[in-house]
C-alpha cells in the first residue's frame, strides 16, 4: 500500500533525524550525502505541497543536530546558517532571478568559492587573539572545541597585520587534505588503526575527540570562508574584500575563490573547478555562490535555515552505494595478492565505476564485506575508487564471510601471508605469468645474471608477443625473435623507423642481447639463486645458501627447516625458500633453465660444519612445533631412534621419555596434521642426504683463504671489485667493509684512498691487481 504523505513525511522526518545524529554526533553515518539529500528534497517537496505536514521541528527547518554535549556548549552569537543546495543549472539560473527581482538590479556580482568537504567551526578573536573556537552544532548551539582547533596549525593564535574588531569571529572549514588521509589510512590499515572512511569523518571525527592530544596526531588544515559576529569596529563592503582582509590577518583562504558576473559566470566557475576537482589536494563537493554586497544580503535576508543570498551548487557525489557482486583478487607485479570489489555500476563524482579496491585482507576482514553486501563506494581524485563501509542493514541473508583463495587464481600456486604482514602473496615467483616481467628484469639485473641491454619495456614486449612466458625462454630467444618484437613493437607504438640506420641500430642491439644472454649461462650458485627472485632472498642470503649447501641440486631438494641451519636464516626467510621451492611451476622452469645451458660452475660439498647439526633434536626445534623447546626436543631425541619411530610413538611413550603432558599433548596434536607428519619425515631423510654429501674428513680441504679477511679498495682494471671479492670467497676469505688489525690483507685497485692509508699504517699486507691475478691463476 502506498502511504499518506502524513505517513511518508513522518517517515522521511525519522530516517533524515537519524541519518544527522550519526553524522553530527557519531561521525558514522550510514548513508551517503546524495542519498541525503535526496530525503531532504523529498521531505521539502512533500512540505511544500501540504504545508500542514511542516512542523516547527520539522528538519527542514533546522541545520544539523543537537551537539552530543561531550564538550561545553556554545551559544553562537550570530546562528551558524546552512546554504541552499542545486544540482541543476536551471536552479542556478532560479537563484539569480529571484535576487535581480528582489533587489531590481540588472547586475549582480558573486564571490564564488569551492565548497570544501569538511565541517564548519566559527574561531572567535578578541582584541586579536584567539580566544574560542565552536563546532556549528544545530547552528545556534555549538561545541567548544578550542583545545583542539589549538592544534591545527594554520589557524593563528594572533591575528596579523592591524586594523580588526575587537571581536571578531571568524567562520570556515576544517578539513584534512587527500594526501593526509591517504597516508593516515595506509598507516593504520598496516598497524590495525582506526581506517577514515573519508577525509570529512576524518576531520570531524579528530575535532570531536575529548583528547587534544589524540586529535594533534591527526593531519588538519582550515580554510576561511567568512564571518560571524563583528564588533568594535567595521569590515569592508563586500565579501571579496572581506576575504582578503581575513588574509591579510593570516587564515588560509582558498585560492580558487573568484568574482564572478551574472549566473553565466556562475556556471562557468562550476565548470571550471569542475574540471580541476579531481586534481586538488581537498574534497569538494561543489561551489558556494554568494552575493558580493553586503547591503545586498542584508536586504535579501534568510528563508528558514539558509541565506537567500548564497547558494551550494553541487558536484557530483564522490560516495555511492552500490551492491558487491563479487570479490575477486589482483596478482600484481611483484606477486602481491589483494582483493578487490566487483559491483554493480555507479556514478561516483561523474564516472561510472564498476570495481573498487579492497586494499588487502585486514582491510576486507574490518569492513567484513561479503557477496551481495551494499556497499559505499568512494572515488576522489586519482585515487582509486575503494570501499569504504558497509551498509549493514541491507545485508542478503546467508551472505559469507569472505575468504582469501589458498591458490594464485593466475597461475595456481599457493598464495601464502607473511607473519605479521598485511600482504598476501603468490608463492609462483618464476611461473606466475602476473610476476612475469618482473621476474625477468630481476633475473638479468647486474647482480643476478647480469644480462646487458634487456630493458624493461623489451620485456613488457617479448612478453605481450608470447616470446617470454618464463625465464627460461630467454635461452630459446633467437636474434630473429628479438627483432620481430623490435619491429611489432614499433609498429604497436607507430613509430617505424625506416631508415636503413635505425635498422642496423636495432640488429647490433639484438646481436649483442643475444650474446649476453649466452655469457649468462655460465654462472655461480649464489648469482642464480638470487636471480630466482625468491622473496626475502637477497644477495647476502643467496650467498649464505650457496656457501653452505654448495649445490643446487641440494638446495631445491631441501625442505624449509633446513634452511634454518644456515646462520641469519630465521623461520620466515626459510618458509618463503621452501615455498617458493614446494611450487611445481618453480622447479619445472629451473629444470628447463638448466636443459637450455645455464651452468653452474662453483658446485661442492655442502659446509662441513653443517654436520654438527644434522639430528633429531634440530629439527624438532627448527620444525617449531608449539610447546617444543630446545630441552623437550633433546630428551625426544634421546628417547626415540629417529624421526619415524617417533611418529609411531604413542602419547604415553612420549610422556614416559620425560615430555610434561602440555608439550606432549601438543606435540601429538601438531604430528596429527599429515601435512605436518611428512614435513617431518622429508626434513629427517633430507638431512640424511645431506650427511652423505658432507666430504669425509680426511678429504677436507679448507679453501687456502679459510680463516682469512680482505678488503677490497680502489678500481680494478681487468675486472669488477664484485668479481673480485666473490673469487676470493669462493677460496675461503671473509670480505670486509674496513680495514682493522685483523685484516689479513688488503687489495688495492687504481686510485684507492683512506683504505690504503689505513692498511700501510696498521702494516696490513697490500696485494696490488698483478698480485691478485697472480694469486687466482695458481689456484684454477
Ligand atoms: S558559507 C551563511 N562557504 O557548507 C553561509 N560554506 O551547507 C554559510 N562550506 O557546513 C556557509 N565551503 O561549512 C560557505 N566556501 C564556503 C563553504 C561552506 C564549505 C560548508 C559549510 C557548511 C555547509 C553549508
């Protein structure tokens, strides 16, 4: 049954009643300001048709709500009014009209100024100083919040300059910059703070906080847009000049405030800051036209709650709601892993959006989106459009909680989460076509394979033509092949050169790639596995993992707790290698990286000192199971002949090899888990393969630098000090960064400084290069 315009205005009346207690007093609210207005016009309508249905309550005819009363109460001495809204043109063109009947003018000049986003406060000035500071509240009664308007920064504690009333309030906004927001949001949604919706609850959620300290953390700016009370004293004519003299005393007033003539100027300052909305560092939602004349709005006058010399002509909204048709998730370049919101399209601030970030897991599980959700889209600048809140009353029933996929929906590796950490990501690094190009300019960068004259853009190229779908075409690439891409690229581009230079340009580049990409094949342990692009692989620890397991074949067979046995590997860095290494994807492009001729030319034995801890008791703590302390783990190893024997244990036995009931309780429950059962037997028969590796001790051979610290300094000439210092390593030297008494020697290249000095004073040993090279000769 359609309701009376009785039965429709009460209800308008309830919904707009508390749609502004949440927004004035909660900061909450949980519909858009479109969505706002729209009840308002609507209310208006129906009041204006049945003039019976307007009560003096009626919110119509009030501005905001009640202050929630946390914070004193101010009586504003001139009311702080709200404006008229448009939305159309023809309301604009209504607007002049009336004033140039009222008045009799024919023309009228405007000051016409952005309308800022954020929430009104009237600062008052005595004698110059600033004194107190309200919100609007329901526009006769506001809310003292001096303490914390103290903390903005713009806003001055003296006015400047000379020539104010002695009392003077002055009337603008409070709002925090995108910018500001951005970066409030990004920390918070990494460190679990409280994430802004927008920069609007932003601001007036800090202005309302009872600690002015709480709210000094929080990134504010103001901006003046007029006055209140003035006493002792006189302003100018008009509000344009008003506006420069409250710059002159020092508040921020916008730059983009202008005079304009007649409503086609009007119109044409909408349009202009229309255009340039999306690029300015506040939200607008529209622009304020005022008359300029004083005497002019005194004898326009007021109609209810807003002046009829001012109007607000609307942008379009910059928040929506729409409903949440799916959730699906981005595998960015560098194999992050984040969600994103696929809806139903809507017109955010003029654009039709269709799909909003979710920015990461956390930030999905806060908002608690889910499938079918209505949702409230924001989009504002370049920012990307995101979803911000949750409508939670209009919720389809049986809607799930959402879930991150366990798998790359790109190329079906795990998607695994860091500890601790906000992101997600796809453990596919070197078969995921979404890391791709990523994968590749790691690969062949200097320190990895070190492939000379592959740029970036030649692999977003090779890849976009399906030349490259992994590391391992790179040695299938044939200098055809790079010079069809060259030539598609071009032509893609449509920059074809013609001439017959630029075609030998492009030859010599493809003659020279090829044959870097051949010198690469021979490589080291180290440069490989850090050309894997592993995450939290570096150089150091792709080093550390060459040094100490020797062999690639050792290493990719290797389950994640043994990676643990090499010094400043933690359980993190070792859970991202076995991650990486458990992926199939990743090891088929290492066997074919390895059939197209990458050789690996520093091979040996594992690190003897690894064999100290190949046993039971290690890997119990490095398989950190809960409860499993290094004492619980060598009384297990004391009592159990090895891996397997403890997995067919019985609860008591374990209890009778001394584990108190908690550990072996724990212990139990953790080895329950097949997954967990098998890591434990693949890490016990990995580590007796490792044993068999180590070189028997009669066959020991310390590099002949074992125990030995260089420096290097100064420039080489026949080769890189890199080179250099990895050839010494792989003899056994230390390298260090300075030069000290224990320095065994030092090698000085061309031109070297301090490092030398230091060295011939301490009467540390100096090699020059024919030394070195000398040196490296006799031990090929
Ligand atoms: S003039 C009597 N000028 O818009 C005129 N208001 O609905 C009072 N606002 O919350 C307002 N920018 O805080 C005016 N340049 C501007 C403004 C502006 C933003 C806000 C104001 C109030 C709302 C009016």
């Amino acid at each position: 049954m359609t309701p009376t315009p009785a039965e429709r205005a009460a209800a308008l009346r309830h919904r707009i009643d508390d749609a502004n207690r949440r927004y004035h007093e909660l900061d909450a609210p949980d519909i858009t300001d479109a969505e706002y207005d729209a009840l308002v016009r609507e209310l208006e309508a129906l009041e204006a048709e049945h003039p019976q249905l307007a009560g003096p309550d009626s919110p119509t005819r009030r501005v905001g709500a009640v202050p929630a009363g946390r914070f004193p109460p101010v009586v504003h001495a001139v009311p702080m009014l709200s404006l008229g809204n448009a939305f159309e043109d023809s309301e604009v063109g209504d607007f002049v009209r009336r004033i140039r009947e009222r008045l009799d003018r024919d023309e009228l000049v405007f000051s016409a100024e952005p309308k800022l986003d954020g929430l009104a406060i009237s600062l008052r000035y005595e004698h110059g100083v600033f004194v107190q500071g309200a919100t609007r509240g329901d526009g006769a009664t506001g809310e003292d919040v001096t303490a914390n308007l103290r903390t903005i920064a713009v806003i001055p504690p003296k006015l400047a300059g000379s020539g104010w009333p002695d009392v003077l309030e002055v009337r603008g906004e409070v709002y925090m910059a995108r910018a500001d927001f951005e970066r409030w949001n990004e920390h918070a949604r990494l460190h679990g703070g409280k994430v802004l919706a927008n920069p609007r609850n932003g601001a007036a959620g800090s202005l309302r906080q009872l600690d002015p300290k709480v709210s000094a953390q929080r990134p504010l700016s103001f901006y003046a847009y007029g006055v209140g009370m003035v006493e002792g004293g006189a302003l100018p004519a008009t509000h344009s000049a008003t506006l420069a003299k409250l710059r002159d005393w020092g508040f921020p007033v916008s730059d983009l405030a202008a005079v304009v003539h007649g409503s086609d100027g009007l119109l044409d300052y909408y349009r202009r800051i229309g255009e340039a909305r999306d690029g300015l560092p506040f939200d607008i939602d529209g622009v304020v036209y005022k008359l300029d004349d004083h005497a002019g709005q005194r004898e326009m006058g007021f109609v209810s709650r807003a002046p009829r010399w001012a109007l607000a002509h609307k942008f379009p909204a910059q928040e929506q709601t729409t409903v949440v048709e799916s959730i699906e998730v981005n595998v960015g370049r560098t194999g992050a892993v984040t969600p994103w919101a696929l809806m139903q399209p809507v017109q955010v601030g003029g654009v039709t959006v269709s799909r909003a970030t979710l920015h990461n897991a956390d930030h999905v599980a806060r908002l608690d989106v889910r499938n079918g959700d209505t949702v409230v889209v924001r989009r504002a600048g370049d920012v990307i459009p995101e979803v911000v809140q949750v409508v939670a009353d209009r919720r389809p029933p049986g809607a799930q909680p959402w879930a991150m996929p366990m798998a790359c929906p790109v190329c079906g590796a795990e998607v695994v989460r860091e500890e601790g950490a906000a992101v997600w990501r796809c453990s596919g690094e070197l078969s995921c076509p979404a890391q791709l190009v990523q994968t590749v300019f790691h690969f062949a960068s200097r320190r990895a394979m070190d492939i000379d004259g592959l740029g970036e853009r030649y692999i977003e190229s090779l890849a976009e033509f399906g030349q490259l779908r992994s590391v391992a075409d790179l040695y299938r690439l044939t200098l055809d092949d790079l010079l069809e891409m060259k030539r598609r690229a071009d032509e893609r581009d449509g920059t074809t050169p013609e001439t017959v230079k630029a075609g030998k340009v492009a030859t010599r580049w493809a003659e020279n790639l090829v044959e870097a990409i051949d010198r690469s094949r021979d490589t080291t342990l180290a440069r490989f596995l850090y050309a894997l692009g592993i995450e939290h692989v570096g150089e150091s620890t792709a080093k550390a993992l060459a040094q100490w397991f020797g062999d690639l074949e050792v290493v990719r067979r290797l389950p994640w707790p043994l990676f643990k046995r090499v010094p400043d590997i933690g359980g993190e860095v070792a859970r991202a290698i076995g991650h990486f290494l458990d992926q199939p994807g990743n090891q088929q492009v290492i066997d074919q990286l390895l059939e197209r001729g990458v050789r690996i030319g520093d091979t040996r034995a594992p690190n003897p000192k690894l064999g100290q801890d190949l046993d039971l008791a290690t890997l119990l703590v490095d398989l950190e199971i809960p409860k499993v302390t290094a004492i619980r783990a060598a009384q297990l190893a004391s009592a159990f002949a090895d891996a397997q024997a403890l997995l067919d244990a019985p609860v008591h036995n374990l209890v009778t090899a001394g584990l108190p009931g908690e550990s072996a309780n724990a212990l139990v429950a953790w080895l329950e888990d097949e997954a967990h059962a098998s890591l434990l037997l693949r890490s016990a028969q990995a580590q007796a393969a490792l044993r068999a590796r180590l070189p028997a001790r009669s066959e020991r051979v310390a590099g002949p630098l074992e125990g030995k610290t260089v420096v290097l300094t100064g420039t080489l000439s026949t080769m890189a000090r890199d080179e250099a210092k990895e050839r010494l390593e792989a003899l056994g030297a230390k390298a260090a960064g300075s030069v000290s008494k224990k320095t065994s020697f030092v090698v000085a290249g061309e031109a070297a400084g301090s490092k030398l000095a230091k060295a011939e004073e301490l009467g540390v040993e100096v090699w020059d290069e024919a030394r070195l090279l000398a040196f490296l000769e006799q031990q090929r």
